[in-house]
C-alpha cells in the first residue's frame, strides 16, 4: 500500500466533510487569509435534497461566505407557514413576510445540493482552499503542536496530512468525534418519518408555501423543497414498519391527495429518516473540534439542523483564526462548545416541544389539542411553550457584576443599511468582515492609542454612526440612512457598541469611557480567557423536553 506525503500537510486546518458545514467553514477561515484543506470520504456530492429551510441569520452568514449574490437564485422566500388539524382549521399562523433583523428574508427555502454547489464553486475559485474528495479519514495522532491525519483514496492509497488543527464536520457518524472524549447526550426523542421530494411538471401555487397538517391518522409536513420543488414528510404510524412505509409505490400513493402522480411530476427521492435529539457534551479536545451534524442532531420541526452548524462554523472560525494569528489565547476555542451548546439545546428544545404537538396519534387526545390551540387564536406567542431565547449567556461576551453578562450582551445584531465611504448597502457589505467598534461619536476620539493598535491587529472596524445629513470623517462614518441604528441605542441609552465577528453582541456602552473599557475588556478575554475546558452544560429546557 503506497502512502503518500501530500504538497497540502502545510494547511493552517484540516476540515473534514465537505457538506454545508464544512465548506462554510472553510470559506470563512480562507477569507481571513488561512491555508485549507477540506476532505470529504465520498468522491462526489452526494445528488439528493436533505435540508430545505434557512433563517435570515443563516443568510447573512452565507452572505458572509461569499455567496450574498446567489442567494436570490438559490431560494424560495417562505412568507407564511401554517399548522392545520385533519378539518383544515389553522391551528397556528407564523407570518414571514417581513425581512428577519438580520437584513434577509425571516425563511428561505432551498434544495440543498444547488446550495452545496454554489459553496463548492466558491471554495474552488478560492486559491486558499483546496477540496479533496474521495479521502476517506481511517487514522488520526495529535502531537503538541499538530494533528497528523491520514486518508486512504479509492486505489487504497494512503495519504498524510498535518495542520495545527482539525475540524470535524463529518456528520452524525464523525470519524474525528471518535477521537475525542465525548460522549452524545439523548433526549430519547424518536421518530420515523418518510420524506418524499418532487419535482412537479408545471408550476403550481402553493398557499401557504409551507403547511403543517397535525391529523392524528397521520401527521404530514407539506414545504417548499427550493424552486421548483416540493416536499412531503409523513409520519409512521403505529403497527406500520418501515418496510412497508418506504416504497416508491406507498410514496405515490400517499401524494395522490395532492393531485401528484408520475405523470405530472418527478419523484426525486423517498428514504424514510429517524429524527433525533441529542448533541455532544464536549466540542473540543485538544487541536480537534466538532461541528454541524457530528456535534448535535435535531428533529426538523424549528428547520434549525443546517442553521445550527452554520452557526458553529461562523462562532469556531473567528476564534480559531485569532488562535493561528496569535491575537488570542488557545484557551479561547473553549468558549465555542459552551456558546454553541447552548444554543443548540434552545434549538433543540424548541424542535422537541413542536414535534411534541404534531406527531399526537390519539384522536381524542388531538381534538383537545385542536380546541385549546384554536381558543388562542392561532398565536404561535401564545400556544408555543416558553423556552430560554437564542442569547449566549457565557463566553467570549461583556460580562457585569459577579460575572454575569451586561446589558444586551450575548444578543444577535440587527443588520441594517449605511452609506460607508462612498457605498450603501448592508452593514456587512459595506464594512466588511471582523469585529465592530460603532459609536454615536468617533471612536477614535475615545479611545487610546494601545486599543487602537489592538483593533487594528484583530481586524476590527471602526465606525462613526451618524445621521444621513450630518457632517462626519469619511473615514469611518457610517451614516445610518433608513434611521434603524440610532434610534435603537437612543432608546437603548447606549453610545457605542462592540460587535464581534459573527454578529453577535460583545458589549454595550452608555459612555465614551465605557466603550473604551469594553475594549479593555475585549483584549483581557482573548488573550487571559477565563472559560475552563469543560462539557457543554445541559439546560433545563433541553432536560425537560424529552418526549
């Protein structure tokens, strides 16, 4: 068996998986100027849909990877998504038509593998990224300062690759997890469902784009698969195998309701899937790191799976790029399993509580549901369950008194549009990649000369928020042209703000000598971070919504 030292063993990371995740990952680390080499076991993408749905977050991160552009071309706006009983009565109304507070549309609608080769093709043009398909992962040593990996291609050749650190995007079956001491925590949450996807012959309006249809004799999910696509999930039901569910023959039988047969459409596929609740305890040992479906799996009720490990990728890959420049402290990745944990308990939790109302098969026990659902008006505020919202509550973030985190610390940022040096756009498009330092007066003026070299060496923009008419240093002005982000910190009572890379809120600040201390404070977590390696912690939410 030959083994072979490749020209790649000098990546700055090793990704392996080359699915949503691991190529966003690979784009956001390339972008600020690292060295990647992405493997993937299978020679070729794998051609079939899984994930649909994407958030206004998820977009503007993909915006962030450098396909901003595409994403109109890519997707299908969901503006509405309704929960119906078996009698057509509306059992909740969730209105999508607004814009989310990221700037894109609240729900897109995809088919993944146009998504994945919109992401390939962006990592391919990216002379920093190089893609290897058909290198399958079968051993892995870490010593102190690299991890040695070798890939068998498939001749059976072996191949060598070194990095400083691994990231392991490499599914629910992760070959780099098996190497690290983590263990996957359950909720028990278990159900078969068959998904069937197609492609209809003629275009069809579809109202609302996406239908929950919570009838006990079967619960079915209708949606939007992408343009010109549909999908359908159908629940097995008690005393039916899978055996008998998944056929192509049960797949048509099922969709005859819908008026979809195979001579007015394609049916693309039908594979019956188990959806699950569990995630890792620990997302990082040593120079290994987890992400998307090798750190957490969900059931697909929130539409949060792909977001989730997009999520990971855009947290892991600023922090891990201040590790590789020097800027921070390896102490620093420990803050990801904590963030990204928590969060993923949310989505999980919040899946778990739908699956929870849909999949009821007791027809008494669904007409109660039906009554008490509809008494509340359809309100999703409502009828939902309440869960701990979507904000870090520890890491890399501003923390108050006895540790805890200031005021509006940990939230995601709204994103709106400025006139910065001569563009308008978006904020991100405008300003570009890395933290944020915005403040109703000049930040320069606050702050010393010390901080300002310490921005500069993390990449940091500085921006003066203004009115649309005022006069202000073209420099880093940022003139806040349809009025969102000055109103906001006035009614806020804050003067400044520091946003960290992935858009999430650092800190706040009422004064001039509080942004200054913010930035203070930034510099000390980098370099001094006081988050311990430890497994990721279980919240109470996600304890309490096994089903």
């Amino acid at each position: 068996m030959t083994l072979h030292e490749d020209r790649t063993t000098d990546s700055d990371v090793l990704v392996v998986g080359a699915g949503p995740v691991g190529l966003a990952c690979a784009l956001f680390l390339a972008r600020d100027g690292w060295q990647v080499t992405v493997l993937e076991r299978w020679p070729s993408p794998y051609p079939r849909p899984r994930a649909v749905h994407f958030d206004d977050e998820v977009a503007r991160l993909l915006a962030d990877a450098g396909l901003g552009r595409r994403l109109d071309e890519l997707t299908e706006p969901a503006d509405s998504y309704e929960w119906r009983n078996a009698a057509g009565d509306t059992l909740l109304r969730f209105d999508w038509s607004a814009l989310g507070p990221s700037g894109w549309p609240t729900a897109s609608m995809m088919y993944q593998p146009d998504l994945e080769q919109a992401l390939v093709e962006t990592a391919e043009a990216n002379p920093a990224i190089t893609v290897l398909r058909g290198h399958e992962a079968v051993q892995l040593s870490e010593t102190t300062g690299s991890v040695r990996l070798t890939t068998r291609d498939g001749l059976g050749g072996e191949h060598r690759f070194t990095a400083p650190w691994v990231v392991g995007s490499d599914g629910a079956n992760s070959f780099v997890r098996g190497h690290m001491p983590t263990e996957m925590l359950d909720l028990g949450f278990f159900y078969d469902w068959l998904i069937v996807d197609v492609r209809p012959h003629e275009e069809r309006t579809w109202n609302p784009v996406n239908l929950q249809i919570c009838d006990p004799a079967r619960p079915t999910t209708v949606v939007s698969g992408g343009p010109g696509r549909r999908r359908w999930e159908f629940m097995r039901m008690p005393g039916e195998t899978v055996e008998e569910l998944n056929t192509e023959a049960r797949a048509w039988e099922l969709l005859a309701p819908w008026d979809l047969t195979p001579d007015n459409c394609t049916l693309e596929r039908h594979a019956v899937y188990t959806f699950q609740a569990r995630w890792a305890d620990i997302w990082r040992s040593g120079r290994l790191l987890l992400a998307g479906d090798a750190a957490h799996l969900m059931p697909p009720f929130a539409g949060q799976g792909m977001c989730s490990g997009i999520r990971d990728a855009a947290n892991l890959s600023w922090k891990l790029s201040l590790v590789l420049k020097g800027e921070a402290d390896p102490a620093v990745l420990d803050t990801y399993g904590g963030e990204r944990g928590a969060h993923v308990q949310h989505a999980i939790g919040k899946s778990v509580e739908l699956g929870k109302v849909i999949c009821v098969t007791d027809p008494d026990a669904a007409a109660g549901r039906d009554t008490s659902m509809i008494a509340l008006g359809a309100d999703p505020e409502r009828i939902l369950p309440p869960l701990p919202p979507p904000t870090l509550v520890n890491g890399v973030i501003s923390g108050g008194p006895a540790g805890l985190p200031g005021p509006s610390a940990g939230i995601l940022t709204m994103q709106a549009r400025v006139r910065h040096r001569g563009f308008t756009g978006l904020l991100d498009e405008v300003v570009g990649h890395g933290f944020v330092v915005a403040s109703t007066v000049d930040p320069r003026t606050v702050l010393a000369p010390g901080q300002l070299t310490f921005l500069d060496r993390v990449g940091a923009h500085l921006l003066h928020l203004a009115p649309p008419d005022a006069e202000a240093d073209p420099e880093v002005a940022a003139f806040d042209i349809d009025g969102v982000y000055l109103p906001h910190l006035h009614a806020a009572g804050h003067t400044g703000v520091v946003i960290r890379p992935d858009h999430y809120l650092f800190g706040t600040a009422g004064t001039p000598r509080e942004l200054a201390a913010l930035v203070t404070e930034l510099r000390h977590q980098l370099t001094s971070p006081s988050v311990p390696a430890a497994p990721t912690p279980v919240s109470p939410a996600a304890q309490a919504g096994g089903g």
